[in-house]
C-alpha cells in the first residue's frame, strides 16, 4: 500500500530531508516536501514525479506558516500517513563551548527545532488523524539529545534542542497513549555526511541514510510498546 508521506526542511540536496523525499519517490509514496524557499533540484524531481510530490512552503518556527501550511495541504491531500520532522536550525556558536557561545542563540535553535516539530504535529495531526493504517510521526532527533550520554562540552544550542525534542515527543506518547491510530518516535538517524562532502568521515550518505531509515520507519509504525528513543539500526537510546 502506498502512503502519503511529508517531511520537513527538505530543500537540501544533500540533506537527510531531501534524500528521504527522493527515497519515499521511489518507492512509490506520494510525498509531501517542505521547504522554506525555492529548491531547483525539488523542483527537477517534480517533473519527474508530478503527481506524487508536493512541495509546501512552510516555517516551522512561525504558528501561522505552518497553519498557512497545513490548510494548504488539506485542499490537496484528504490525509498523511507518516509525518517526518526532519527540519533543524543550528546557530553559528554551535561548536564553541559554554564561555565562547553567545548564549542568545539557544532559544532560537530549541525554538525551531523542539518548538517547530510541535507545532507542525498540532497543524498537521487532523490529517495524520484520517489515516486508514496508523498515522506514524517521526521525530529526527539526535544522540546529542541524549541527557544521560551527554560527553560535549560543545553544541550546547543542539543538544538542549534535541532533548526539549525527545521531551516533546515523550509527552505526545502520553498523550496519545489510548489513541492507537497515532504512533510517535524520536529517532537518531545515525552519523551522515548531510554536507555532502566526501571527506566528511561519517560513514553514511545521505541517500543511504534515508533509506535505511525509510525501512525502519514502516517496521516501526505498529509498535506501540518499545523504547520511544531509537537509532537509525532500531537500538533503544537511552534519553
Ligand atoms: N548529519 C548527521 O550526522 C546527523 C546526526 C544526528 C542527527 N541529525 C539530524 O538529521 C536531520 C537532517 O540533518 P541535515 O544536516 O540534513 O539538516 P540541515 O540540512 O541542517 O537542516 C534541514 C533543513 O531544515 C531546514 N530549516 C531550518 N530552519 C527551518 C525553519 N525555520 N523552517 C523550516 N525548515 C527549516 C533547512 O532549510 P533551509 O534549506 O531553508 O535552510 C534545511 O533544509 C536534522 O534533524 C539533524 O539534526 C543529523
């Protein structure tokens, strides 16, 4: 069965979010893409797969772009089937640690990437909700946002972004819990060379991250009783 799929901050070639659009193509899945401004390589596959890519404009750090959004979309598409919020903002002070970084950069980073998913999940929740088979939310987290493996003295913005995520994506499993039409994840999506550079060590391209992704997202999708932090190869994180 086909599903109809959306993903967030896709407007990046070499990004994850591009890459899980282009493999959700493939697989024959109707996709949604969001980006924040024009992407000419999203704009190439849609004269590829015209009638199975959407592309919306959306910000997920403004409540109104993505209700804009989602009303949008409703005009086009009667329901989603799994929701992947991969979008993230990181701040310039990312690598510097706690007395170098302009700590007025945090908010900003918890704001789009924690704040953002949200507020894509209460905007686009009524057409997940019209799945015919569990409507599936992932959230793309990271092992950075893991409070009790914490080892940087980095990426101060990243890391409390990611774990306001997994809270987040905590509190909605409670708050779905007797609702068994929705399912919802934090996943680490492993160590991709997302810049696109080959010399970049992380093992995995973005093209093969997605897809490794892709399959474990529909394994997935009908467990409501595992760990809610997962990697990329289905180990249980520890939050
Ligand atoms: N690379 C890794 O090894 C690794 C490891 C762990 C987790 N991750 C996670 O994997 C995901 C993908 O990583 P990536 O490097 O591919 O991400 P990325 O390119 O840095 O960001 C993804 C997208 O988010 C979009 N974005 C930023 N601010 C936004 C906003 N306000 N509204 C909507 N979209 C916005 C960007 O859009 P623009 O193009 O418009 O800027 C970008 O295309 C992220 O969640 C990342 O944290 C990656």
């Amino acid at each position: 069965m086909s599903n109809n799929v959306m993903v967030t901050g896709a407007g990046k070639a070499v990004g994850l979010g591009f890459n899980l659009v282009l493999r959700y193509l493939e697989a024959g899945d109707t996709v949604v893409a969001t980006v924040r401004k024009p992407c000419a390589e999203l704009d190439e596959l849609n004269q590829k797969y015209e009638d199975k890519l959407i592309i919306l404009t959306m910000d997920v750090g403004s409540t109104e772009s993505v209700n804009k959004a989602a009303e949008e979309l409703s005009k086009v598409l009667d329901h989603l089937d799994i929701l992947i919020n991969n979008a993230v903002s990181v701040s310039p002070d990312c690598d510097k640690g706690f007395f170098e970084a302009d700590l007025d950069y945090i908010a900003r980073t918890v704001d789009i990437t924690a704040v953002g998913a949200l507020r894509v999940i209460k905007a686009f929740y009524p057409l997940l909700k019209k799945s015919e088979d569990v409507g599936l939310i992932m959230n793309i987290s990271s092992e950075a946002g893991s409070i009790s493996k914490c080892f940087r003295t980095n990426m101060i913005d990243y890391g409390m972004a990611k774990a306001a995520l997994n809270m987040g994506t905590m509190n909605l499993v409670n708050t779905f819990k007797d609702d068994k039409s929705i399912n919802i994840f934090c996943v680490h999506p492993g160590w991709i060379r997302t810049d696109g550079r080959e010399d970049n060590p992380a093992p995995l391209s973005s093209y093969e991250a997605a897809e490794i992704l892709r399959e474990l997202f529909e394994k997935k999708r009908h467990d409501f009783d595992g760990h809610r932090f997962i990697t990329n190869y289905d180990e249980d994180y520890p939050f």
